[in-house]
C-alpha cells in the first residue's frame, strides 16, 4: 500500500488506477489510503457535469479537456453512471466518444458504475477524486448520467457543477422536474447548431430570471433579490452556447469555469462549500459506522424479537428504536 500511495503521490497512472481500484472495491483500503492522500488533495477544480440524457455531456467533457490540455493543464475524468450495475453500455458509448483522450498522459478516465447503492457510489466517488486530487490533477471532470438524488451528490463534490443542456421539446422542464437547474453554477446549452437553441437560452434565462426553482438545495446559497437573476452569493449564472461536436465554446466554457473558481476564492464561498462537502462526507462515513456499531452489539435474537413486536403492532418504531440504543450503550 506504501508503495503504491507513494506511486501515486508521484503521478503514476498504473499506480492511480491501481489505487482506485482497490478504493472502489474495500472501505478499509479507502479508508488507509484517504488518511495518507489527504493532506496532498485540495488542490484541483472539480467540476460535476451533469443535465439530461443526450444532452451531450460526454461530447462537452471531450472537448472542453482538448481546450484545457492546450493550457497544460493535467485532466481527471470520472465518468458515473448511477443506473447502470456494469461497466458498460453507455459507458462504452463514452469511452468511445474520449477515445481522442486516451492516448494523452496528461488525462486520466475511470468510468464508474452503481454497486448496489447510491450512498456507497458516491462514496466511492468522493474517494476516487481525492485520488486524482492527490496525484496532482488540476482539474476533474465529473460527470453523472442519471437524474435525481445522484446529481446532487455529485453536485456536493464539485466546487462547479455545470448543467448541459439541448434544444428540444420540453429539455428544459425536464431539468426542472429532475430538480438540477437549482444546483447550476454554469448552465451550457449544448447542440446550438440546431434549430430551437436560441429558444432554449431565452427559456433558461427567464427561468433564472424568476428565481430559484423548485426549492434551494443548500440553505441560503441560491437567492434573487427583487426578479434580479438568480445568484449564489453574488454570482450570476450564466448562460453558454457550445457545439461540442465542433469544438466551440469550449474556450469560453474554460474561462467561465475559471472566473467561478476566482469567484468561489474570493466570496469566501470556497471554504464554505469545502465545510459542506466535508460534513456530508463525515455525515456519510458517520451513518455507516454508527450502523455496523449497532449491528455488532444488539445481539441479533433481540433485533429479530424486536422487529416482530412492531409487526405485529406490539411495539412502536420510535419505542423499538430506543430499545435498541439503550441496549448498545448499555454494553460499549
Ligand atoms: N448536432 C450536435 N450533436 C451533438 C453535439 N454534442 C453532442 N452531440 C451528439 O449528441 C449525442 C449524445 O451525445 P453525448 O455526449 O453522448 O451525450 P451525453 O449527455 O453524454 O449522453 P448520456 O451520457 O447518455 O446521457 C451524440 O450522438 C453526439 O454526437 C452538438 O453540439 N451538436
Ligand atoms: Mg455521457
């Protein structure tokens, strides 16, 4: 482990994607390894890519790393697929778009898959960008298929969440519905070479325009004084046209992102969104053990017994639940 840690410390793709892989596989080898890496992270700009189906995120994440490579900057990308059990499917669709990237040294790509629950992907998660982190990529792409819970969380692991978006009917309530327009921090209308794009701008801006929609996320982050745009703390999301396909608007996407980080940095939101991560991440970490703590000491017989009474009707939840934390205090 050692030498591994060391090897990626010092940048060696074989030894990242080693360590990754025993991350993603063993929570005491994620643990071992976050407790060494930890004190090198801190340093890259991550970014979660996210937004509808098709809206081409890949495509986006293709070609924006080829605008960031020509600034020498050394790339992440992990690709996460809530929905998918396997490697695979449209992950391979993915790995064929970045073919284009693999060759390059200075990009590295892990595709990433559900294993069971969302908690534990984005766990794993959290614990592969520290990897890349550590070994000393400027930035990591993140981007996440899917819709719902698992875009927040990827979300609250980005310092820059961008959401993608294409021209098409209803593309933007769909956004609306999935709740992700409230986590955007840069929102791309992707596809401008086809008809509508111009349409879907105008709907988005309006949208921003009237506010927060369908709730805030974090508390106080997202706020519109007066139908002013909608901001995080004084930034004003904007709204970009690209065409992946062609290349364009990566420059100006690469910049904006750029201006993001300067405005994280200097509104002092940096530190905030850092605490927020770090608490949903010891949050996390927190549930689990508490968990196997409780599991490990009420003895089974009595969890079973227990789990009868309130089937039956004979003991409440809230009474059975104090039971069972009596009884783990009980014997430490
Ligand atoms: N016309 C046009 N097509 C595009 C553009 N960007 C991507 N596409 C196409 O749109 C399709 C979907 O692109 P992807 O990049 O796979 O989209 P995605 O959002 O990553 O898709 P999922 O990961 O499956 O949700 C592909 O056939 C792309 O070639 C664009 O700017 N213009
Ligand atoms: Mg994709």
């Amino acid at each position: 482990m050692k030498e591994l840690l060391d090897g990626v410390l010092q940048g060696q793709i074989r030894a990242i994607a080693r360590l990754i892989t025993q991350v993603e596989n063993s929570s005491a080898a994620a643990e071992q390894a976050v407790q060494v890496l930890y004190p090198h992270t801190g340093k890259a700009h991550i970014i979660g890519i996210t937004g509808s189906p098709g809206a081409g995120k890949s495509t986006v994440v293709n070609a924006l790393v080829k605008t960031l490579r020509q600034q020498d900057a050394r790339v992440g990308i992990v690709a996460v697929d809530p929905s998918s059990p396997f490697t695979g499917g449209a992950l391979l669709g993915d790995r064929v778009r970045m073919r284009d990237l693999s060759g390059d040294p200075g990009v590295f790509i892990r595709s990433m898959a559900s294993r069971g629950s969302l908690g534990g992907l984005a766990q794993a998660t959290a614990s592969v960008i520290k990897v890349l982190d550590a070994a000393g990529y400027g930035y990591i792409l993140v981007e996440t298929v899917g819709a719902g819970q698992a875009e927040v969380d990827i979300a609250n692991a980005a310092h820059t969440t961008v959401v993608v978006e294409a021209p098409g009917m209803g593309d933007e309530i769909q956004s609306i519905k999935a709740g992700i327009l409230e986590i955007a921090d840069i929102l791309v209308v992707n596809k401008a070479d086809r008809p509508g794009a111009d349409r879907t701008v105008r709907s988005l801006k309006m949208m921003l325009h009237l506010g927060p929609v369908g709730g805030t996320r974090k508390s106080g982050r997202i706020s519109s004084t007066n139908g002013a745009e909608a901001t995080t703390n004084g930034w004003h999301i904007p709204v970009l046209e690209t065409v992946a396909t062609e290349e364009k608007g990566m420059a100006e996407l690469a910049v904006t992102l750029g201006q993001h980080m300067t405005h994280l940095r200097q509104s002092g939101e940096w530190l905030l969104r850092e605490q927020e991560r770090s608490w949903r991440e010891m949050e996390m970490l927190l549930q689990r053990r508490f968990m196997r703590q409780l599991q490990a000491q009420v003895p089974q017989e009595l969890r079973e017994r227990l789990l009868t009474a309130v089937a039956e009707r004979e003991v409440d939840p809230y009474t059975a639940v104090n039971q069972l934390l009596s009884k783990s205090t009980e014997n430490p």
